[in-house]
C-alpha cells in the first residue's frame, strides 16, 4: 500500500510515495454459482492455508512484505462418510482437510501467483501451466505502475481435447501433465527458452485466455507489476469486472476440432491433435486447426 505525501518546499508543492510497510491484502471473490474451497501455499504462512467460501462470499487474508505464494480453487469437496477426510473433485491439495496446510494443489488447477515487494515491484501472474479447473482473474488495486488485470475468464473445461479432459469434464489437464514428455513438460533438452516451444496445446490455452502462462516459457506477455497494490483474486468473474476495455480479458469461446449438426465436437476431431503430437510433428501449430475449423463451417453453410 502506497501512501502520498505532498511537501511544500520554497513555494512547491511535491508529492511523495512511500511504501507502507504492512504488507498486502488478498481478497479472495467467489462468483462461482458454486461453493469453493481455495487454497493457499506461500513462504510464510497465512491465516488461513484454505477455505470454505460459499457462492457469493469473500474473504480477504494479509500477507507480510516480501511474500511469495499461490492461490487457486477447489472444487466438489466433501467429506467422506467414513474417514470424515475432505476430498475434492479438482484442485486438491491432499491435506485430508480444509486447511492445506503447506501442501500445494494437485493438477490440473488455475493457479494465481504471487511475489510481493517491501519496496519494490509485485510481480504476478495467473498460470494454466499446471492445467485448468476454473475461471480466476486478478486485479490489482491502489499500487502504482501498469497493474493491469490478468487471468482467464474462458470456461476452458468446455474446449478441452478428449485426451486432456478430466473425467466427466470438471477439469482440463496440461499437455505436461497429460504426457509426461520433456517437450510439453519443459524439462531435460527442452530446459530453455530457446528450446521449449509453444506446443498446439499451449496455444489453445492461449487463444481462450492470452493473459495468463500457457507454458513454462510464457513470461513476455503473463507476467505483470505493480507496486504497493492489494488484489483481488475473484474466482467465475463477469467480464464487467474488468479495469477498461483496452484492458478486458476476452470471453469469446473459440472451439477446436470438427463440428457436427448438433453443434458438438465430433468424437473423431477431440483428439484430432494427437496424431501430430506422437509423431513428433510439434510444428503443427493451432491456426492449421482454426483454418480446417474455418473451412468446414464454411461448407457447413453452403449445406444449409
């Protein structure tokens, strides 16, 4: 948090910024229609390491200058009968209870993440590089700097390839976490930038949501700063939250593979990348897919 002074020295009046020293506010939004469970890993413990917040409610936690940490949400918790264990559907931590505790979130889950400054910039971001559960934005207030809104706003589980689809849907896997291979996971020769590039996957993340980390390398356009602001992570948010339109995440859907009559992805097409991905063929890139896309809706019309 930022306060201003203004000085008047010899007739003029200068303003002057200093950081306060009590470290930053996160203010935890559910506009799910849904009850949400979010966890919390960081260096330093919060009051909280997870919740439950209903449809409609917030919570806000404060962090200590010079945090480092994630958010992130989850969903279909319960407690079983038996064991009385809290287990969720996605995003578990695998705590066995509200609280996670130091534990972190079992993929696939949104993840926003955190480095705060004592003096300096806040660096953060909102990552799908561990996959995708639920749409999550991250909005920055009272700092100094650009302090752009970033996140993912898309439902991603409604376009997810068959072969990164969590079960009945409730989730969408990362390529690395579907695979396991160096290439998607960004480890062994593909270790570096130069060498680990945005796969047909990754791109898809992109296209839907092209503020946030679609892979390990995809610092230029998914990291942001500030300075001195506290942020609120609001998990389902409307497009109306956004700061201005120059600066609004798109909520356009854009579905990949062959549609039928229905308006269905075809069986056939979910899984229409893979063929190229066991290949090897990770130069297929995703607007071949949007250009078949476009042809066949093209001759979809011509047959109506």
């Amino acid at each position: 948090m930022f306060m201003i002074y203004n000085i008047n020295i010899d007739g003029a009046c200068i303003s002057v910024y200093i950081t306060g020293t009590s470290g930053t506010t996160f203010t935890l939004v559910n506009k799910c229609d849904y009850t949400v469970w979010p966890g919390i890993l960081g260096n330093t413990q919060l009051d909280s390491t997870g919740f439950e917040l209903p449809s409609g409610g917030s919570r806000s936690l404060q962090a200590p200058p010079s945090w480092s940490g994630r958010f992130w949400g989850r969903t279909g918790c319960a407690s079983d009968q038996t064991t009385g264990q809290l287990i969720c559907q996605t995003g578990d931590c695998g705590s066995s209870q509200i609280e996670c505790n130091g534990r972190g979130a079992t993929p696939p889950a949104t993840l926003a993440e955190f480095t705060t400054g004592s003096s300096t910039q806040d660096f953060y971001d909102v990552s799908l590089v561990d996959g995708y559960n639920l749409p999550l934005i991250v909005e920055p207030s009272g700092g100094l700097g650009m302090c752009f809104s970033t996140g993912c706003i898309n439902d991603l589980n409604r376009q997810c390839p068959s072969e990164l689809r969590v079960d009945s849907g409730e989730a969408c896997k990362s390529a690395c976490e579907a695979f396991g291979t160096p290439q998607y996971c960004c480890s062994g020769p593909y270790a570096t930038p130069d060498t680990c590039k945005p796969s047909v996957y990754s791109e898809m993340f992109k296209t839907a949501c092209p503020k946030a980390y679609s892979y390990a390398y995809d610092d230029a356009t998914s990291t942001f700063t500030c300075t001195g602001a506290d942020y609120t992570i609001t998990f389902c948010p409307s497009s109306t939250s956004q700061k201005s339109e120059s600066n609004t995440i798109p909520t356009t859907a854009t579905t990949y593979g062959s549609i039928t009559g229905s308006g269905e992805v075809s069986s056939e097409e979910k899984g229409s990348w893979l063929p190229y991905l066991l290949t090897g063929d990770s130069s297929k890139s995703l607007s071949d897919a949007v250009f078949h896309t476009t042809l066949l809706a093209i001759f979809l019309v011509f047959l109506s």
